[in-house]
C-alpha cells in the first residue's frame, strides 16, 4: 500500500513517457497486491477459524471442481471435533497441494475426498479415480522428484511435526494421498464437536 501511495503521488507529477511507465507500475503494483492477497488467504483460509475444517474444506473442493470442470465425491462426517490450527491447516495443505498435482499427473477428471475420525486418528483420503498414476512418476513421489514428489514430501515433513503421516498408495482405480493425524497426541488437544 506504501508503494502505490508513493506511486500515486510520482505520477501526478509526472507526464509523457514517464507518466506511461508510472502508470505500468502502478497496475503492476496493484495485481502484486491481490496476489499476495490471495497467497495469504490460500495460506491460512479464515474460514478455518469461522466455519471449521470440514466446511472450509468442502468449499475449497466444491471450487477446485467447478473451476477444473471435474467431478469431486465428497464423504465427510457430519461433525468434526476442533482440532488444533497447526493440524487444521496441515489437513487442508493435503487437499490444496495433493489434489491438483494429483490429478494433473493422471489426467483425471474425477476425483474422491473422504475424512473419518476414529478413536484415536483422524484420516484423509484425497484420491482421484481412474487410470491413477504411472510406475514412472510413482518412483518420483518416492524419491521427493516432480511436483507432486516434492509436495508430498513437504506435507511429510508438516504431518511428522504433528505426529501423522502422509502416505501415496496406488491401486487399480486411482491413486491415494493418505494423510492421518493421531487425536490424543500432545498439541492435539480433545475439544468439543465443531461441523
């Protein structure tokens, strides 16, 4: 905001050649200013806080569907105790990096969300379904390569601190990004049901 106020003020002083460039960097400043706009809501939705992970994450899908043209299942309980923010973000991190790599990658068009809770672990499953992915960039995923390889390997390293794990598993009809989190581990506090 202090740069195109400075901007702002250059180009009223400003004609000719100059006043164009003036003009060039103010639309160049103002689009940095909605893109890092947009990077910090993708980082932190405040919907989290607001409506909690399961609506939060329902509406980044039903989204991403309606924007890549593709059909997404969604399977989500109905309610869903609050979780710490660290484990609430770490969740949807699996959804917003996994699902468009993972679908980029197959060639997909349809995809399949599911979270359940247990007594101890609440899981993930973001999979899409059909040809899934080949040997080839399964042995990159594994080896941290290629942008779904490196990806998953960040989002390991996010689960590790929280105590989950993030596994790929293949099969026949797709593949599967399966992220899960233990409930009783400590940070991860019991809480009342948030939906």
């Amino acid at each position: 905001m202090a740069l195109l106020s400075k901007l702002y003020q250059v180009r009223k002083r400003t004609d000719g050649t100059t006043a164009q460039l003036t003009d060039d960097c103010i639309a160049l400043a103002e689009f940095l200013s909605r893109e890092i706009r947009t990077v910090s809501y993708l980082l932190h939705p405040p919907a989290l806080d607001t409506e909690g992970l399961l609506a939060t994450l329902r509406t980044y899908l039903e989204g991403f569907a309606r924007e890549k043209e593709i059909r997404i299942v969604i399977d989500f309980p109905a309610q869903l105790q609050k979780l710490p923010e660290s484990a609430e973000i770490a969740l949807y991190r699996v959804v917003q990096e996994a699902l468009p790599s993972l679908l980029q990658l197959s060639g997909n068009l349809r995809a399949k969300a599911t979270l359940a809770v247990d007594k101890e672990h609440v899981s993930l499953r973001i999979g899409d379904e059909g040809q899934g992915l080949s040997p080839q960039v399964l042995e990159e995923v594994r080896r941290g390569l290629g942008e779904l390889g490196i990806a998953t390997a960040g989002l390991r390293e996010r689960m590790k601190l929280l105590g989950g794990t993030v596994q790929i598993h293949p099969t026949i009809g797709g593949t599967w990004v399966i992220a899960t989190l233990p409930l009783d581990k400590p940070g991860l506090p019991q809480a009342a049901p948030h939906s």
